[in-house]
C-alpha cells in the first residue's frame, strides 16, 4: 500500500491549476517634488555661499587699498585742507598789502579809478536825472534805475575829480536804497595785487582812496566803496569866517 502524497497549498492539481501571483508595485524612493525641492535648496545654499565669498574679497581689497594709501602718505602729514576764504575787507587788506583784490577800473575826466567790483550792483549808462528842491550840493537829482528811484552824484565832492560828459553811471546798493555816481567810462575789470600798493598822494580824496597802482602805465586810484558813499553823502559844514 502506498501512501498519499500531501498536496501543497500552492501546487497545482488537476482540479486546481496554477495562477499567476500579481507582481507587487515598487515605490520610488525619491519622489519628483522632493528632488525639485532638494536641488532648490543645494542652489540658494551655492548662492549664499558666493556671495559670502564676494562680500569677504571686497572686504580683503578695500583692507588692501587702505594699507597702500597709509603707506603713501608720509607719518605725520595730514591730508591739505583747502584754503579758508579771505573775508578782509579791502582797507584791511590794502593796509596789510597782502591778497587780491578784483576791481573795477573806471575813468572820471582824465584820472582813473578802481573799486572793488563785488561792491557795485552794475554800471549803465545814465538815464535822464530829475532835479528835486533842496537836495544836498553833491546831489545831481534823481533817476530811476529798474524800477527803484535812485539818487544821483557828481564825484567831486567824494573824489576831487569833475567828470566830463557825465554818460555812465555806478549803481551801488545801500541799505534799502539806491545810490548812483556819475562817471565818464568804464575800462575794464581786473585782479589787482595788493603788494604792488602804493600810498596815495596827500592830494588825494582824505579816507576815500586807499592807495594807487599802476594800470596801463596810467596810476590808478584805488578807493573805499563804503567811504565813497558816506562822502556822496555827506553834507558839507560852511566855512568859518
């Protein structure tokens, strides 16, 4: 007698036949938004590190160009700082016979003058002049210039000089006012060295003109705004008998 043989669960008999066992599904170990999300990560740490690396070169240069510029300047020497603007007024600096001055050269008669061109408001030539009652001897009358009525004067008084044809004019501004004083031409601006000053003459305008350089192989007085206008202005005392 021979024995049965025990049939396995997964061996096929006549009554059962093999079937195929479904092949099981692999899953990705790395999935395609993890790989997107890794890379973009991997490239801002790469941006982050160069940029780090460009701030420390830019740090090493500038340590370099600061070091080169210690080592061309002298131990002890400080940069040179500009000049400070000279605020003298003309008398101080025609007294010191130091700087220079711009001036503005001008004829009355045969003599020449100059003043300190920062001190006139503009030269033209002279409008009508309207005489006005009771008006002080060095006075001429009064004109308008832009507008603003303006007191004229004849240079006598404040210059010893007469003026001839009396065609131009300086406008000076005092204070609120407008003060002009007749003149025969203007020749030209120009600096002038004080240290080539000389004292004027005795014969020349008291406190007015401060000295007298040589223009054009003609002396040239040179002379005080603010003097010349307090001398336009100022009313004669009457001799004493």
């Amino acid at each position: 007698m021979t024995g049965k043989r025990k049939v396995r669960a997964s061996e096929p008999t006549p009554s059962r036949p093999m079937t195929a066992v479904p092949a099981v599904r692999r899953r990705h170990a790395a999935p395609l938004v993890l790989a997107r999300a890794l890379a973009a990560s991997r490239a801002a740490e790469a941006a982050v590190d160069a940029a780090r690396a460009a701030a420390a070169q830019a740090e090493v240069a500038e340590a370099e160009a600061a070091l080169a510029e210690r080592v061309m300047t002298p131990l002890g020497c400080a940069p040179e700082a500009e000049p400070a603007p000279d605020t003298r007024s003309l008398r101080e600096k025609a007294r010191a016979r130091d700087g220079v001055a711009e001036v503005l050269i001008f004829r009355i008669g045969a003599e020449r003058f100059g003043i300190e061109l920062a001190a006139v408001e503009e030269a033209i030539d002279l409008p009508p002049v309207q005489h006005v009652p009771e008006m002080p001897g060095a006075m001429l009358g009064v004109t308008t210039v832009r507008g603003s009525l303006t007191s004229v004067y004849a240079p006598l008084q404040a210059l010893g000089a007469a003026h001839a044809s009396g065609a131009c004019a300086l406008v000076f501004r005092r204070r609120r006012s407008r003060l002009a004083l007749v003149i025969d031409d203007v020749d030209d601006a120009r600096p002038v060295d004080l240290a080539h000053l000389r004292d004027a003459p005795s014969t020349a305008a008291a406190g007015v003109v401060i000295g007298v350089v040589r223009h054009d192989d003609v002396l040239c007085s040179i002379i005080d705004a603010d003097a010349l206008l307090a001398a336009c202005q100022a009313t004669p005392q009457p001799e004493s008998a």
